[in-house]
C-alpha cells in the first residue's frame, strides 16, 4: 500500500481543485485517441473518429472525456485505497471491455505529460514545481496499478 505524505495529499488536492475538467478532458483523450490510434478500436461505437479534428468535436468522445476525469478524482477521494476503489473498473477494462494493459502506460503518458505540462502548469504557473510533479505522476502511477490490478 502506498503511505501518501501530507504534502502529497495536498498536492495532489490542489492539482484537482484547479482542474477544468471540461478543459483538461478534452486535451487529455483527445491526444491519446490521436497520439495511440489503435485506442480508437476500442471506442468503435463512438462513430468517426478518423482524424484529430473527427475526434475533437465528436460528441461521444467528449462525453467520455469527462467521465474518465471522473474517474480520476474518485481515486483523488479515496487515495489511501486506491486498489479497492478501482476493483470494479479493472475488472469491466479486462473482462468486459477487453482493454490491453500496456494502454494503461500510454494513458499515463498522455496524462503525465500533457497534462501536467500544459493544463497544470499553466494553471499553477510557478506552484507547479518539482514536488507536486513528482506527487502528480506517483498518483497517475497507483492509478495505473490498480487498473490493472485484474490482469495480474
Ligand atoms: Ni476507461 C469506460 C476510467 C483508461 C477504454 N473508463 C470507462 C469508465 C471509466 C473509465 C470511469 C466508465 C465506466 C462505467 O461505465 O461504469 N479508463 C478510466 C480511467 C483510465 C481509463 C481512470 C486511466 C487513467 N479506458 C482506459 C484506456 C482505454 C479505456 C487506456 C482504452 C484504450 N474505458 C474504455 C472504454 C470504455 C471505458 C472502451 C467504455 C466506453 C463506453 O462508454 O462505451
């Protein structure tokens, strides 16, 4: 289990109370359906999705935009059981929607990175340093973890 410092906590608290989530939503999928195409097999139902413009405006992608940010912050609510929150969640990713693993990384890719680079750092200009990164990427990587924790 991981032991969260109490910097970590607010850091991590902080980063959420500043997110937009209509904002960070879209840049955050929208790059990975674009940045990993072959996510885009997985949302087939969704409709066209055959370029970056295809997918930004595409309602259903928008739609789920929010609801995986949602997702995010159930993690941010219950960061001391972050495996048990996530349970259910593993198991529709594995068995129901047949989700591999390794897309996990690259979500955690298009999180990190963009997300922290441009979301959050513009939205916490100079308070975004090192620490809360660090306490940003630590969080998106038990997040990961208990992701795949059905696949183990
Ligand atoms: Ni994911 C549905 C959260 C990564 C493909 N996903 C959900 C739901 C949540 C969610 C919440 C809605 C569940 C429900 O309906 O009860 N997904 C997350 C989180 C991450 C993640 C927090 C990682 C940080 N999902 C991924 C990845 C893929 C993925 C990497 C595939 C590449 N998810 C899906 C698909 C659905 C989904 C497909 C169903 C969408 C739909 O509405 O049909």
């Amino acid at each position: 289990m991981v032991v969260w410092t109490d910097q970590e906590r607010a850091c991590i608290q902080d980063i959420f109370s500043k997110l937009n989530y209509e904002d960070a939503g879209p840049k955050a999928l929208h790059r990975a359906l674009v940045v990993y195409p072959w996510t885009q097999r997985y949302f087939a139902s969704f409709g066209k999705l055959y370029n970056a413009e295809a997918i930004m405006f595409n309602p259903k992608v928008a739609a789920h935009r929010v609801v995986v940010l949602h997702g995010l912050d159930r993690a941010m609510k219950n960061m001391d059981d972050i495996k048990n929150t996530y349970a259910e969640l593993s198991v529709l990713h594995s068995e129901k929607l047949h989700v591999d693993p390794d897309n996990f990384r690259y979500v955690y890719n298009t999180f990190v990175f963009p997300i922290c680079s441009i979301v959050i750092a513009a939205t916490m200009g100079t308070s975004f340093t090192a620490d809360v990164q660090a306490a940003w990427q630590n969080f998106l990587a038990v997040v990961v973890s208990a992701l795949r924790r059905q696949y183990h």
